[in-house]
C-alpha cells in the first residue's frame, strides 16, 4: 500500500469512528432513558425490570467498552495496521444500529413483580370489622360454584388494592388455589392485557393481530388451571371477557378485579359487588396510631393527633400519609399547624398528603369524559362538609345553573340530571345515601370535597365558606370581580353592612341560605351582579328583598321558610324566572298581575304543609296562566276554584307534579313527606255528590296520594264520584271525618282504587264500624257467587300497609274472605280502637274456611296493638 493510499484509508477511517460515536451517543440517550425509567418502576409498587430489558442493558454496556477499546486501539496502531480494525469498526456499528432498534420495547419495560407464585406482596395491614367482613365474602365466593366474578369498588385511596393483597397472599399459602395479579393498564388495550396475564401463566402467546386467535390460545390455558384465580387490578373500563380469554363459570377462573366504578363492575358481569367503604372512627385512628410509630403520645398532642386522623375522614391513603408526615414530630406547634392546614383545605398545600391524596382523586375525575358531568360534580362542592344534600333539589340547581339544559322538559332535565349524579356514585365520587321515608341523598367525602374545591377555584373562580360558623359577611375586598360561584350558606352571618356591595360582574350562584340569624339585605348588595342566576336565602330571617333584585336575570329564587311577608317589589320583573319556591313564607297573598309576566316558571311552590303559620292561597285562574308550569305546589282558596282548576288541568295538560291543597294544613308525620309527584289534600270541604247530583270534588285522574281530613259529608268512599277515575291513587290517609262508617259501601263495589291502594291510613274516625259496609253478606251462605268472587279477587288485593287509629267503634276487622285478599299485606297496625273483638272474624261456612286454609297472607311482619 502507497503512502497516499495509507493517508486516504486512515481518513476512511476517521470518518467512519465518527460515524459510530454518533450512533453510539443515540444509543447512550437511549439508554439513560430507559434506566430513568426503571428508577422510576422501582418506586412503584409490584413493578420489575423484564428480562430481555437487563440483558440488553448489559449488552450496551459491552458494546460501549468496545467502542472505547477501538478508539483507544486506532490512536496506538500505525495507520498501515487499521485495515483488520475497520472491519472490527464496522461490526461494531451494525450492532450499535441493531441495539438502539431493540431499546424501543413496545412491550414496555417492566412486569409485575409477582411473576412467581412463592412471592407474597408487602403492604400495610388495614384492621377492623369491615375488612374482615369483605374478607370472609370474598373467601365465601371463592369457595362458591354460583360466584365466577367477583368485583370490588370504592373511591380512590380507600384500600381496594390492600384488601385484595391480602386475599392475594393468602391464596398463596391455600394448597387447593393457584393465583396470579394483574396491574390493568389505564390506558386500556386487549393486546397487552392479554400478554400481561399470559406472563402470569408462563404462557408465550402468538404475536398475532388476530385477537380471537390469542384469546383462545389464552381462554385454553386458564380452563386446564386447577382452582385458578385472576385478580385484576385498578380496572377503568370495561371490556368483554370471551375477547379477551378470560374464561369464568363453569371451568373457566375466578376473576376478581378492582375498580372506582361499580359500573365496570356491572358491564363486566361480577356476580357480586363488594364496596369498601372508608375506615370507621375507631379503626382509623388505630392505623394513624401504627403508622405513626409513636408508642404514646403527649395529653397535648393526642387531641390534635385524633382531629388530624378524622380529618382524613377513613380514607386508608390520607391516613397513612398523614401519619408519615407527623412521624417524629414532637412540638405541638407543627401539630397544630398541621390541623390549621387541613382546615384551610388538604389540597391547598404542596405537601405529601395534597400531592399524593389530590393525584389520586383527581384521576377519578380526569376520567370523567362529559364536560357538564365534571361541572356538576363540582357544583356539590359548593355545599358544607359532610353536608346531605337531597337528590331532586341538586338537580334542580344544575338545571337552573344550565348545566343540564336544552331538553323538551324540566322533567326530561331532571332525569338526565338524576342519572349524572348516578353516574357520579358509581365511580364514587359520590356516595349515596337513602333514608328511612324512601329519600335519596347525595354527600361528599372530605378528601373529595376538597379536590374539587381546588380543582373548581382552577378553573373558574369560586369562594366556597359553606359550614365554616362565619359570624360575618367576607369583608368586600375579599369578592373577586371573577367570582363566577360563592357559597356561604350554614353559617351564623346576622348582618350585612349596608356599605357592602361586591363587584362580581361573572357570578351566577349565590348560596346564602340557612344563615338564620340573617335578617336583611342592603339596597345596593346586587348592584353588581348582573349575571346571577341562581340566588337561595332559603331558611333565613328575611322580611324583605332590596329593590335591585328586579335588574337580575335570576332562573332560580328560593325564599322558602323565610321571615318575608310581602311579594318582594319588582319580583314581576324576574321574566327569566323558571324556578320560585315561596314554600313556608310569611306572604299572604300574591297580587294576580304577578303570574302573567312571570311565564317561564316551571316550578313554583307555594306549599303550606310545612309549617302551620303560612297563609298563602293562589287562584286556579291564575295558575292557567303558566302554560310551561311543571310543578305546582300550593292552597287554592275553595273547592270550587280546585274543581274548576282541576277541570281545566284535565282537559289542557298542566303540571306533571302537584300537591294541591285546600284548608289549612300542617301534617309534619303525614306519608305525604314521602316522594309522591302527585297529591291532593282536603280539610274541612264537602266532598259528596251534592243534592243536585253534581260532584262536590272532582280529583285528578292521575293523583297517587289522597288525604282527606275532617271532611264530614260522606260516609264512605263510594260518596266521592270522582274517585272512579282515580285509577293510580296508591296512598289515601283519611283524618277525623265524623261521617265515616265504612270505607266502601258494599262488597260488591267496584272502585278501582279498591284494586291499586297500597296503603291505607285512618285515624280519629268516631262512627267506622267496618272496612266494608254490610260486609257480613260476603261471608253469608246466601252470598251471590259473583260478589264472593268480586271480593276475592280485587277488593284491596295490592294493600301493603294498613294503619288504624283511635276508631273506638270498630269491633271486627277481617272476615276471612276479604282476608283472603291481603296477599301483599305487611304492615298492619291497630291502636286504641277500645271496641275491638278481633282482627279476623269466624268463617261461616265451610267454603269460607277453605279459602283461609288454601290463601295465607304472605306478610312478612304484623304489628298489632290493641287497646293502646
């Protein structure tokens, strides 16, 4: 080789080192990647490197001292000796190309760390009777051949995962189950949920598109598993398990998951859903103790300890932080100002528990997908801590705050509203809560609560002081011009100075309600509010409203249980109004020019039932003039503006819901305060057929709740001509009407009502002596066969509930023929009926006897009280 030669072949060589430093320098990138990666997997939870991710780690560590030999090499070779080197070199970049090809990992980085069926997971033991109690339900469906899938909800951070660790490790130890654990991914794919599992089984699926193919490959293995169980993990959406060949039932696994949404669960088909509900008092502050470390602490401290422990409202994940945080702290000055914090707000501070606490939650709420959703659950966060809020109501300011909008009716609005918040327990972001009289209720945990408070004051401006005892107004400086929400109802606020007119061009909510020492408002307090839609002073002292409420565009005004006595001046002026609630005031009539400009009311109340000092009575003429009324509640001033009211309702279509009154009332006990859409209660009217044959009382066809009170003119029902339409009347109470001897005429009568009532209440009636008048016929042998068969057929065939009071001339209640009906009774109760023989007459003939014998009641309990 010449020297020119020599000379041109060493640039050769030049050039291609350089090349190779640069390959090399991508694949360096590429790895540091990657180990930032894992650095970060470690720090989770039940994450490992894979295999074929070490190896080649390894491998670019070779390759990378390789390159530095070579290199070294060049500089000490002659440049007549680089030829055997550039071939070397030229190895080495195909290997550095073919390396930084393989670092991409589609497949991801890590496993999960339980590949091998001796590893047991280490977590926190959660204690107390609850987890116990899923504990023992889940091993009961396990051992169970009706149970195949079992899945496991609750919020974020409330201990699902623990919970099934802990079933997870001892499985391990069972010699008659085989279980593996899957981390499902977020971000959901069947793909690799797929070859997540089959790693679990030791398993080599094809790395086939054809999903069916993989399915059944996978779908085979699991069946030939003995006792096998499938525990998936933090589940987010549901999918089907036949496409993903997760076969259950029969021969297939037990699959038990865990999710925030009891609707995966359902979409899934689990067979049992399990919810974990946050910690109690007691077992959350044995957790705080644990992970605290402190043996005892001091008199001082401890008190703070525990109202810092139930500030995490049984929430294992705020608990555990918590702890963390207070580990060690001896001064009670950080104790007291951990507690102020928390106060204030969790997530108002960049601490370990607002940053770990709020990440978790919050990823509940970025799932949400519908924009009006996530804006309807942070309207809940405008109500106090631990506060119950009633479902309708909620949904009713969501309508009225537009958040749930544009359909044909409010109705239509608020069943749509009413599956959001549905939507909104199932993923737990709500919980749900039903009372005693059938009520539904909503709440927010604390923790939650919180989150959206942070996550609403981010994306629009709020001032949330709701339950937080203020004795005063925020001062006015307090009051940003971008407020668009302020909510500071349950506090003891008495007074608003009459300098104080806040600058809140934006605000459409004003929550101001259940302040009940507030007894004014100044003139110019919502001089600057010109967008506020929605204003509550509901259960407050205010007489009187200030005259710049007529400038609003207001939707919704609740003034109900207010100390007002006069309509508020310029309220004819509110033409935007859709919702007034009036309910319980001091007014005491509404002039009639107020309704006809008043014509997008939807709802209106005007109910007296609720408290005893309300007069305030509307004109059926002028409730025609609301043609998009869909809720009326309120006193008509007689019975012939009910009637004629009732007449016109009935020819022209009107409000859906109603409870329409006539006379006084105050039934604080009545079954009314149950959820009826439709009702009508009497007081002191006639309600027979009059001499001119003309009905007295004239009853929507469509009412379901009846209640009549001394009502003195009919002896029985078959007196009220109209209750022959009344078809879907499912509760009548009757109260104190002396006329009153029967409750129907005859056995043979026919009013449907007989057929439909489900419970019957009757109370103070001096004169009843028997269900059905002249009812000894019906147990007779010279009975026709087609009343005995009338009777027992229909006659109060869907009475679920009968309660009779204080009747003193009753003496028999049943014969056995109409007893013989009461297939559905459960309830049934009778007191100080002092005449009272007994409940159920003697059978007078056999046939009678028969009918007993071969129809028992099905009740399931029967309360009777004799003589009380």
């Amino acid at each position: 080789m010449s020297i020119v030669e020599g000379v041109i072949n060493y640039e050769g060589i030049d050039e291609k080192m350089k090349k190779l430093k640069r390959k090399l320098k991508h694949l360096r990138s590429r790895e540091e990647d990657v180990k930032e990666e894992l650095k970060h997997a470690e720090g989770l939870s039940l994450k490992k490197p894979r295999k074929v991710v070490e190896n080649w780690l390894k491998n670019v560590g070779n390759i990378n001292n390789q390159v530095e030999q070579m290199e070294q090499q060049i500089q000490e070779t002659r440049w007549f000796s680089h030829l055997p080197l550039e071939r070397k070199m030229g190895m080495l970049t195909e290997q550095v190309a073919e390396l930084d090809q393989q670092g991409q990992f589609p497949e991801g980085l890590t496993l999960e760390a339980h590949g091998s069926k001796h590893v047991k997971f280490i977590t926190t033991k959660l204690i107390g009777q609850t987890f116990q109690e899923h504990k023992d339900v889940i091993w009961e469906c396990l051992r169970s051949n009706n149970v195949s899938k079992i899945g496991i909800y609750g919020m974020g951070g409330v201990g699902k995962t623990t919970l099934l660790i802990d079933i997870h490790n001892e499985l391990l130890d069972h010699p008659n189950f085989s279980v593996s654990w899957v981390t499902a991914s977020q971000e959901f794919r069947i793909h690799k949920l797929q070859n997540d599992i089959a790693k679990t089984i030791k398993l080599e699926l094809e790395n086939d598109d054809d999903g069916r193919k993989r399915a059944a490959q996978l779908a085979w293995h699991l069946r030939n598993m003995n006792n096998f169980v499938l525990i998936l993990d933090d589940v987010w959406q549901n999918f089907p398990l036949d496409r993903m060949g997760i076969p259950t039932g029969g021969n297939g696994c037990k699959l038990i998951l865990t999710s925030r949404s009891l609707e995966v669960c359902r979409k899934i088909g689990c067979e049992e859903h399990i919810k974990v509900q946050p910690l109690s008092e007691k077992d959350a502050w044995e957790l705080f103790t644990e992970k605290l470390g402190h043996e005892t602490l001091s008199h001082e401290i401890e008190p703070i300890a525990k109202l810092l422990a139930k500030k995490c409202s049984g929430l294992p994940l705020g608990i555990i932080t918590m702890a963390g945080c207070m580990r060690e702290v001896e001064d009670i000055s950080e104790w007291s100002d951990a507690l102020g914090k928390m106060n204030e707000s969790v997530v108002e501070h960049d601490d370990d528990m607002s940053t770990e606490v709020f990440q978790v939650l919050k990823y509940s709420y970025d799932r949400l997908k519908d924009p009006k959703v996530k804006q309807c659950f942070l309207y809940c966060s405008l109500f106090p801590e631990d506060f119950e809020i009633e479902r309708e109501t909620l949904v009713e300011y969501f309508i009225d705050e537009r958040l749930v909008d544009g359909m044909r009716s409010r109705q239509a609005e608020l069943s749509r509203g009413l599956a959001i918040l549905n939507k909104l327990e199932n993923v737990c972001l709500l919980e749900g809560i039903v009372k005693a009289n059938g009520k539904r209720y909503v709440k927010m945990h604390d923790l939650v609560r919180s989150m959206a408070i942070k996550i609403g004051k981010g994306n629009s401006p709020i001032l949330v002081k709701a339950g937080e005892q203020l004795k005063e107004i925020p001062a006015e400086e307090k009051w940003s011009k971008d407020f668009i929400k302020v909510s500071l109802m349950e506090n003891n606020i008495s007074d608003i100075p009459d300098s104080v007119s806040p600058n809140c061009p934006k605000l459409s909510t004003l929550m101001l309600n259940h302040n009940h020492c507030l007894r004014s408002i100044p003139d110019c307090f919502f001089s600057y509010m010109p967008q506020l839609s929605v204003l509550d002073l509901s259960y407050t002292h205010i007489e009187n409203l200030p005259t710049s409420i007529s400038d609003l565009v207001l939707r919704r005004l609740n003034l109900s249980l207010t100390g007002i006595t006069e309509v508020p001046q310029g309220m004819e002026m509110l033409f935007n109004l859709r919702y007034l609630n009036l309910d319980g005031t001091g007014i005491k009539m509404i002039p009639d020019c107020i309704f006809a400009k008043l014509s997008c009311l939807q709802y209106l109340g005007i109910d007296n039932v609720i408290t005893i000092s309300s007069k305030l009575k509307v004109r059926g003429v002028e409730m025609v003039k609301l043609r998009k009324l869909e809720t009326l509640k309120g006193q008509l001033y007689d019975m012939e503006d009910f009637n004629a009211y009732v007449r016109w309702r009935e020819n022209n279509g009107g409000p859906n819901n109603y409870l329409l009154q006539v006379g006084q009332y105050f039934l604080s006990h009545s079954s009314l305060m149950k959820t009826y859409d439709r009702a009508v209660c009497l007081k002191e009217c006639k309600i027979s057929k009059s001499r001119g044959g003309e009905d007295s009382l004239v009853l929507p066809t469509d009412v379901q709740f009846l209640h009549i009170r001394k009502c003195n003119d009919a002896s029985s029902l078959c007196d009220i001509a109209s209750l022959n339409n009344a078809t879907q009347l499912r509760d009548c109470e009757i109260h104190i009407c002396e006329g009153m001897e029967n409750m129907v005429c005859c056995c043979s009568c026919s009013l449907p009502l007989l057929q439909s009532l489900q419970s019957l209440w009757l109370f103070g009636l001096s004169k009843l002596r028997a269900l059905i008048g002249g009812e000894i016929c019906c147990a007779s042998k010279s009975a026709s066969p087609s009343s005995k068969l009338l009777l027992q057929t229909a006659m109060f065939s869907s009475l679920t509930r009968l309660q009779i009071f204080d009747c003193p001339k009753l003496k028999r209640l049943f014969t056995p023929v109409l007893l013989s009906n009461l297939k559905h009774l459960e309830v049934l109760t009778v007191e100080k009926c002092e005449q009272m023989v007994e409940i159920i007459g003697e059978a007078l003939d056999e046939s009678d006897d028969c009918i007993n014998q071969q129809e028992p009641i099905s009740s399931t309990s029967i309360k009777v009280c004799e003589n009380a």
